[in-house]
C-alpha cells in the first residue's frame, strides 16, 4: 500500500465516515430439508448456530484490528419458501420463529431469507410462505422477508404484485413495524449483503461472508466539492406565481399556487427568474439554489415545501402525482 492509498483511506474514515455497513454470513440450509416442518425448522437452527456462532466477535475483532467500524453483523439464508417446499406444510411461520431464535442466540441484527423468488410464477412454497409473511413478521424479532416479483429478463409477475399489495397491508394491520422488515423487488441477487432483501442464493457456496460498505459523508463532500456551480431550481406544477419576497433569514422565497388548493414553496434560492403574477408551466426553470442565513450549515441548497388547503404535507409523498389526484392525508 503507498502513501496514497493511506491518505485516501483516512481520508474516507474521517470526512466521509465510511464505514462497513455490514458483514452479512450466507448459508445455504439446502441440508435441512426434511418433509417435517419441525424436524427442518430444527435442522435450520443448528446449522445457524453450528455456522455463524462467531460471526459477532470475530466481526468486533477484525474492526478493532483496522480501526473501521463493522456496524451490523448479520446472517441470510437459501429462501425459505424452497425448504418449506419438502414438507406438507400450510403455514411457514415454525421456520420463522427457528430463524429468529438463532439470531437472538448468536447476536446478530437481523437475519434474512424469509423468502420466495417468483418473477416467473409460482411454485408449491411460493404462496405458503408469501401467506405466513405478516404473522412471521409480527411474531418475530429479527426475520426480514423478501420476495422478487420481477426481472429485466423474465419481465414482472403480477399476480405476484396484486398479492403482495395485500400482503403489505396485512403485514401493516398485523404489527406497524412489520413492512420495516419487508422487501419487494425486481432483479434481485443472489448475494445482497443489505436488508430487508438479503437471502443466500442457491448458486452460492454453503457458506460465505458478503460484506456491505458505506459512506454517510459521501454525499455531502460530493455536494461540497461542486460548491459554485449552478443548481437550477424547476416549477414542480404549472402554476402562478404569488409571493417573490427576500427574507433576512431564509433567503429569497417564492410561491407558487396550483389548481386544487396545491401550493409549493421554494426557500433558500437565488437568481429568480420570474416575478409575482407571472405564470410558469412544469419545469420551467425559476431559479438557481442559493444560500441562507436560517441553515447557513447546508451551503447551497433548495428548501422544498408543499402545502395542500393550507396544511403542510411531505413532498415525497405526491412525487409523480398528478395535481387534480392529490389529496391531503393524515
């Protein structure tokens, strides 16, 4: 290693916070089927156990050694939905319930492979265990599930979609932090470190260590080291322009209002490119991002606000709607 690659490394650690974000131990569980769902839920425990029981210290060891923080240890497993496929079982939740009590045992944040692959169709696991979700969810600790409805390739299976809609809510209605530990999606790997979506892919060895690496101040010194540059701010609806105002604290403000008591409020801009009573259409570009003195720590950005009939909303929940479908919810 030169004098580079050292300073870059410190460098990562002490500005951009980077961390490994996870050491995710993968175990195939292909060698617990039993056509006896407790006998396999059984056989599923011990090898968790017999696999990962040092999974944690070693982790602890290796980020003392390299002064990087391992921030999650955590295991995932061949999907459940195909070992569940050997028994007569109706309900999935014994496998579960065996899952979470291996993770508790060994110590680790969360373990993965609650699982069914089904972007080309279903198979005789498939639904069981896509059924068992919500009370899986709620009566563990630490299982997350996930299910892959879809590929590039193989397109998306929407059965799969209509089912998983109600899936989630009944996750939703079972225990509120249920769909916390659910994930659904398309393409998904066979060797994800990160979860919910972590399973261990049947293509994978018996055992392996996928490792997840982050850097929570990249963003920020990406956005730092662009400092100057031209961060044009669009009209998020057509709409007229109603207030153009320059407040001492947060910088120059405008309003626009749009059809159907929506209104959108850009703070902390600059260059103002149209003026009050002027209309703007979707898009247009009505300023740059700017400075202000309220959040003067965050540099050059845009403070977005959206209001409907008076009463402030998260602007992320109506992206991508269309105005006259927006509507105010608790």
């Amino acid at each position: 290693m030169d004098i580079k690659q050292v300073t870059e490394t410190i460098a990562m650690i002490e500005e951009q916070n980077f961390d490994v974000r996870t050491i995710t131990m993968g175990i195939s569980l292909l060698d617990c089927i039993d056509s006896d769902i407790d006998k396999a839920a059984e056989k599923v425990y011990n090898k968790i156990v017999s696999k990962a029981k040092n999974l944690v210290a070693v982790g602890d060891e290796i980020a003392a050694e390299l002064g990087i923080p391992i921030v999650n240890k955590r295991v995932s497993v061949t999907p459940i939905s195909i070992i569940g496929a050997a028994t007569d079982a109706t309900d999935y939740v014994p496998f579960a319930r065996a899952l979470d009590r291996a993770a508790k045992e060994i110590g680790i944040n969360f373990i993965g492979g609650f699982s069914a692959l089904v972007q080309k169709g279903y198979q005789k696991g498939d639904e069981i265990l896509i059924d068992s979700i919500p009370r899986a969810l709620a009566e563990t600790d630490f299982v997350c599930s996930s299910v892959n409805i879809g590929s590039t390739k193989t397109g998306i299976n929407m059965t799969a979609v209509r089912d998983m809609g109600r899936i989630i809510k009944e996750a939703s209605e079972a225990d509120p932090m249920g769909p916390g530990k659910l994930v659904v999606f398309a393409n998904a790997v066979e060797d994800n470190p990160f979860m919910a979506g972590a399973f261990h892919g049947v293509g994978e060895a018996d055992v392996v260590i996928n490792v997840g690496v982050s850097g929570p101040g990249v963003v920020q010194r990406a956005v730092e080291k662009v400092s100057g540059e031209s961060f044009d701010v669009l009209a998020s609806a057509s709409g007229k322009v109603v207030r153009k105002e320059n407040d001492p604290l947060l910088g120059w403000i405008l309003t626009i209002e749009h059809k159907e008591g929506l209104v959108t409020i850009y703070q902390s801009i600059d260059q103002i490119k149209v003026e009050k009573g002027d209309q703007v259409k979707q898009g247009d570009v009505i300023a740059i991002a700017g400075n202000n003195v309220y959040q003067s720590g965050l540099k050059k950005h845009l403070h977005f606000i959206v209001s409907i009939q008076d009463k402030s909303v998260n602007p992320q929940s109506y992206f991508g709607q269309k105005v006259e479908k927006i509507e105010v919810t608790s």
